[in-house]
C-alpha cells in the first residue's frame, strides 16, 4: 500500500506554538522533507526528532518531488515542513500535493501556524471574507496586473512582504487602490510582534521614517459594495439614456432587455427609464 503525504505546519515564530501532534507525526514518519534543511534542523533538534531528512524546495521541486512521490508509492510516509507556517501556503509544497493526488496518493493535513489566517484575525479588519495574494510578483507588468485587479476588490486583502521590500510595495498599493486602511503584522508570535493600524499613507510616511524589520503580512481593507454601486452609477450618468441605451443595443441587446439592464447601471427602475425616453422622443 502507498504511504501518506503529512503536510505538517510548523511555528512562524514562537515554537510554543508547536503542535502535538506534529511532533509525533514528525518522530513516527519515514522521511521528512524539509524546505531548508539548515534551518529545519534547529526545529528538530529543539524536539528531539532523529528523523532523517532530505530537501524539497522551489529549485527542485519537480526533479525531487517525483522521487518523494516514488517513494510515498513504495510505502514510505513522509511529512512536508516548510521554513514556518504551514506548507503548500505561498511554497513548492503545492506542487508535491499536485504529484500526489494524479499519482493515488493520500494528503492530510496537521494543521497549526498559518502567518495569514494569524495576521488577518488580529488586524481589527473584516474577517469573514479575504483575498490572499502571499507575495506579489517580481515581474514589473505582472505585478502591476495583479495591482489593477486588486483595485476592486471587495474582500480584504492579505499580502506578505520583505522588511527590504515594503516602502516600495506600500506605495505601490496607495497607487493603485487609493488611501485605504491597512493593518502592518510585523514579528508575528515572537516577542517584538507589533501590529501597525494606519490608512496606506500614513504606513509609507511611516516606514520611510522608521527602517522596518521582521517579516511583514500587510491587510487591507477592501472596497465597500456600496461605492462600488456609486461609481458604477457615476460613469453611465455621464451619458445620456439614449447613448446607454445604444450601447446595449450594439451589442445585440433588444430594447426591453437594454432598458433592463440600463436601469440596473443607474440603479433605477425600468420604468423610470421607460418614461425617461418616451419624454425624449415626444420633444
């Protein structure tokens, strides 16, 4: 019988944080993969867990996760730990999931530290629905197209971010998505952890003033349904109904169906419309 795949979350910080059932899931395996064996080490050792273990990380992660996947195929159990946190969130640990499911191969999970769900929860912004980018691209256009979908975007947003990196990344979101309120996670679960509520431009004078450090999670605050609606109305009244109206029409639309959904733009009813334009053909 196959083996199984444990993807086993590890402490983002304070190794407090560790679970039970980690440790003896990382003792009894055969194998553990580890995505910086030098620090991983350190972990273990901290535990006393004598499990041998290999490297799997982003440079190779297809070359290596075909021999993890033989060997889980053979039998062997393996546990997944990432650097911290939870592996497969924003790390090659995705790809190995991936293998193992074409391949018949059972994945489970030993939940623990997840640096996003832990900033998110303690941002003092809305909880219930969120978008989680992890790090944005490092390809300029790429990450300007991410940047533009994010303009709209009505969950709030969770983005990691580089001590080196977040000026530059803060500016670029007060850019693209306006003055927002946002919440700076920096040093999660450890002893300097500090969580920073401020709007985005107050964050960039901020942080240009004060060198950051640690690993920074960013959440944003996203856009209200409301002023979406607003702006939405704002542009179609700046053309007159007949100019709407035509606009539907051109594509193909008849005119009850461009009457129903020209009143659904300005937030009308169809039968403000309907008047609306017999006032304009009797003049």
């Amino acid at each position: 019988m196959a083996g199984i795949l444990y993807l086993c979350a590890t402490p983002i910080g304070n190794l407090e944080d560790m679970t039970f059932r980690a440790v003896r899931i990382l003792r009894e395996a055969d194998l553990i993969a580890a995505e910086d064996t030098r620090n991983s080490i350190k972990l273990l050792s901290h535990f006393e867990i004598r499990t041998p273990m290999t490297s799997y990380h982003e440079y190779n992660k297809i070359e290596k996760g075909k021999k993890l996947t033989a060997l889980l195929l053979e039998g062997k159990n393996i546990a997944l730990i990432t650097d911290a946190g939870t592996p497969g969130i924003s790390d090659p640990g995705e790809e190995l999931v991936k293998m193992c499911h074409e391949a018949g191969v059972t994945v489970t999970a030993v939940p623990g530290a997840a640096a996003c769900v832990t900033a998110l929860t303690i941002s003092g912004l809305p909880t219930r629905r969120f978008a989680f980018e992890a790090f944005l691209p490092s390809d300029n256009k790429e990450r300007r197209e991410v940047l533009e979908e994010l303009k709209d975007e009505t969950r709030t947003i969770v983005i990691y971010e580089a001590p080196h990196r977040l000026v530059r990344t803060l500016e670029e979101l007060l850019e693209t998505l306006g003055d927002r309120q946002v919440s700076v996670c920096r040093e999660l679960t450890k002893k300097h952890e500090t969580v920073c509520h401020a709007t985005l431009e107050e964050a960039c004078a901020y942080y240009r003033a004060h060198e950051p450090r640690g690993e920074c999670v960013l959440v944003i605050r996203g856009r209200s349904r409301e002023e979406l609606r607003r702006e939405s109305q704002r542009k179609w009244e700046e053309l007159s109904l007949e100019e709407h109206m035509r606009y539907y029409a051109d594509q193909g639309a008849d005119r009850k169906e461009a009457m129903k959904r020209v009143a659904k733009d300005r937030g009308i009813s169809k039968r403000e419309v309907y008047q609306a334009l017999l006032r304009t053909e009797e003049d």
